[in-house]
C-alpha cells in the first residue's frame, strides 16, 4: 500500500494532462486513420485500375471446356471405381439422371499416376499436364445447380443459371478497365467448331455497359479488315471522324443519361485503333518456330493446331494487356465429329482417346510459356466446365450421364497455392462431400485474387445491386498462397 501510495503521490498535474492529452491525440489518430480509409473505399471508381485492396492478379485466363469434363476420369483419382467395377452405386441403383436410367459403377478406363513433388494422381491421358499439378490449386467439390449444358455453361461463366447476367470476365472489364487502348479489355477465343452452349451469353455484358462484352476473336476469325477504303482518301476519312465526334458530343450533352450511344462511340474508337494493334497481335507468323512446335500449331490433327493457334494467341494477347482472355476447348455441336467431345454418353473411351490430345499438349505449353516469362506471377488461370459426369456408365452404353453433383475446377498462377487439392467427392465421385464449393465460392476467391471484394463490387440494376456472387459465396483462403 505504501508504494502504491508513494507512486500515486509522485503523479503531478502535468504529468496527468500530458497522460490524458496523448491518449486523446492517439484515439484521434485513430479516428482521422479511419476515416481515411473509409474516404479511399468511397471514392474507389471502376476501371481505372483501383481495387479494393492489395491485388495478387492483374489479368485473367479462362479456359473453360463446355460439354461436362469427367473429373473422375481426369483430375480425381476414384480407387473405388476400381475397386467395385461393375457393381451397382449404392443406394442410387435405379437412378434415373439427365438422359434416363444409369447402369453399373464404371472404373476409368485410363490408369491415374502422380506427378510432381506434391504426388497428384492425374490421368495419364493428360502427360503434358502432368507437369504443372505442382502450380495448380484443384477444387474437387464443385456442384452447380442445373444438369443441362446451355445453363450449365451460363451459370459457370456469369453465376446465373438464365441468360442477361454479365459474365465474370464483364465484371473485370468493368472492375479494372484497360491496360491497353488499342485493345479491347475482353476477349472471348472460341473453339473453331463453334461456340459453346448458349453462344454469346457466355461472355455477355448482361445489364453492363455495353463496352464490357467480350470481343470475340480467333485465328481462324480474326478482327474484321478495318482498313480505310482505297476510294476514301486519308484527309476526308479524318474530317469525317472530326464531324460525326462533334455531332456525338453535342448528343451526348443534350442527353446525358444516353449510355448506348457512348457505349457505341467507345466501341468505334476502339475499332479505329485496333486497325494497327489487332493485325500484329492475331500474326502468329512472329512467333519462332520452336514456339510453333511446343504448342502444336502444326499438327497433322486440325482440331489441336486450331486450339494450339488459340492457345497462342491468348497468350499475346494476355501480354500486351488484355484483362480477361475466354479460351474455349470444344464447342455446341462439331462439325467435323458432331459431338461435344466432353459429353461422352455413350463412348467415354473413344471420345476422350480423340479429344485429349487436343487439349493436353496446346494447354501445357502455354502455362509453361506464362510461367516462363513471369506472366503467371500477376496472371490468374482458371480451368473451368459446367459440370461433371455419373460414375456409372448410361445404361446399354459406355459413356457416362451428366452430374451436377459434384466436379472439379482448379486455378493457378497469381496468389495461388500451387500443389494443393481443396475438397472432394465422396469416395465414388458422386456428390461434393468434403468442403463443397460453389460457383459463387469459386468467383469469391477469383475476385479476392484480383483485389476485390465480391460483395462490395455490385452494379445497380431493377432495384437490387447486383454482383457476380448474386447473394452467396465465401472466400476460400486454403488455395490461397
């Protein structure tokens, strides 16, 4: 008590006011801290490159396979296929799924094997892959919420089942904007058989503006010739600009809420300048012939040097600064087989012994190539399909029905933890069992990669703010580095 005494005596009236004014000058530190921070998430304004907070990635490749790509029979090793060959699924013995009743579980007919440090089991259908599972962050519980490709396809690109609803790589044109004014913020690469179920929808704007909706290229359909014709000297072709931008400018200053015609007048400005860039870019010709051979541009099999080519071109245009590339591996309908490839109901073996290669090697090569030239360090790849496929075989078949269910997607590349296997199916591949994940989860964490919050980045429309995650999904931080 005396010392307690002695010290409280020792306390002067300076020493308590200057006690009591840096406390007070720290909660006010505190506050003008808070208020900062409050001011910059306020005045955060899409599409010049703010983000909500410290960004990993700063572009984005989305290869998407439409037609349901079996995970058991790619990226999910299922010893029990093996193991109860040819017996009935338990409990679902009378399953009748999206085209009628199933049959017994089937094993894959390729062995899985390990790869990489990490040991991942992958199909040895996939060699070429193999190689990278050590940078790849699988996500073996997905589950999507319809069985049919068109919505499927939708629902995996815009997180909504029905069309109208911009894609995810909208949302990034919209979020980030441009790293280049020559070229467009998004582009979409479809498959040279054709686009993918529900065509356009897949890389829709939906209610964004207009300037958000990918632009769609390929090498076998690039941009448009938008040379000036050879009748229209170089002099009148510029006074007509100058004349139809006054005659823009006074419109849009008399009708200020007039967002199509802007939207119209940025697509033609864009149009103008990709006259010089898009040629270079689309000119595979500039690339060595080594590079040619790693992707397989060349092959004898048409369907793999076209993907190979597409493979090629989204990588430059991933390096010259394009935010969201969709690169599609099959298509609707084929002309050349007329399957999906993917949708293997009635000849798993023979479909996937045909389309793999296709996709094995040209997709390979370019994450080595991303990954050699450090574009993969602020690039974030994502593998995507609709859905996954039955254990079982389709009844009098030897192919496999659609399955909601559960299937696998991965990510890799900017703040992904490589080597990493998030969730699971149960021990057949039925159903997301451990740590199911969702669309909505999925383009949480894509976002949070790309520095955003998915719920704080919203759009305004019929009365609801409006996101990519509609009104789900969580942040899953075990694949994250």
């Amino acid at each position: 008590m005396y010392d307690s005494f002695t010290q409280l005596s020792q306390l002067t009236r300076r020493t308590f006011l200057g006690n009591v004014v840096s406390g007070l000058a720290g909660v006010g530190l505190m506050q003008l801290l808070s208020e900062d921070s409050l001011a910059r998430a306020s005045t955060w304004q899409p599409g010049v490159g703010q983000t909500h907070h410290l960004a990993k990635a700063k572009r984005v490749l989305q290869i998407m396979c439409p037609g349901a790509a079996s995970h058991m029979d790619l990226w999910e090793h299922k010893p029990s296929l093996d193991k109860y060959h040819g017996q009935p699924l338990p409990g679902e013995e009378e399953f009748v799924s999206f085209q009628g009743k199933n049959g017994n579980l089937m094993k894959s007919p390729w062995p899985f094997a390990p790869a990489g440090e990490s040991g991942k089991r992958i199909s040895t259908l996939l060699p070429h892959m193999a190689k990278h599972v050590d940078d790849i962050a699988f996500w073996h519980s997905m589950h999507s919420k319809t069985n049919t490709h068109g919505p499927g396809c939708v629902f995996m690109n815009t997180g909504h089942a029905t069309e109208g609803f911009p894609s995810a790589g909208a949302w990034t044109s919209y979020a980030l904007g441009s790293e280049n004014d020559n070229l467009p913020t998004y582009v979409a690469i479809p498959d040279i058989r054709g686009e993918p179920p529900n065509g356009k929808a897949n890389w829709s704007n939906g209610f964004l503006p207009a300037r958000h909706q990918a632009i769609m290229m390929s090498d076998q359909q690039p941009i448009r010739n938008l040379a000036r014709p050879n009748r229209v000297s170089q002099a009148e072709d510029v006074a007509s600009r100058k004349l139809l931008a006054r005659l823009n400018q006074g419109f849009a200053a008399a009708n200020p809420a007039e967002t199509d015609l802007q939207a119209r007048v940025a697509a033609y400005e864009l149009a103008a300048k990709m006259q010089l860039s898009a040629p270079e870019v689309s000119d595979l010709s500039r690339e060595s012939a080594e590079t040619h051979k790693q992707y397989g541009t060349t092959d004898s099999n048409k369907l793999k040097a076209a993907y190979a080519r597409n493979c090629l071109l989204a990588r430059r245009l991933l390096e010259r600064g394009v935010r969201h590339v969709n690169l599609y591996c099959a298509s609707r309908a084929s002309g050349v087989d007329g399957l999906l490839n993917w949708d293997a109901h009635k000849t798993l073996k023979a479909d996937y012994d045909r389309h793999c290669p296709v996709f094995d090697q040209p997709t390979a090569a370019l994450l080595t190539d991303l990954k050699e030239s450090g574009l993969l360090e602020d690039t974030l790849v994502l593998w995507t399909t609709e859905f996954g496929r039955m254990p079982t075989h389709q009844a009098g078949t030897a192919g496999r029905d659609h399955n909601p269910d559960g299937f696998t997607c991965w990510m890799m590349g900017a703040g992904v933890r490589g080597g990493t296997s998030y969730g699971a199916t149960d021990e057949f591949g039925r159903r997301a069992e451990v740590n199911p994940t969702s669309v909505w989860d999925f383009y949480a964490t894509v976002l949070h990669l790309l520095g955003f919050d998915h719920e704080q980045l919203t759009w305004y429309h019929n009365g609801l703010d409006r996101r990519l995650t509609d009104v789900h999904g969580h942040l899953i931080k075990d694949v994250l580095s």
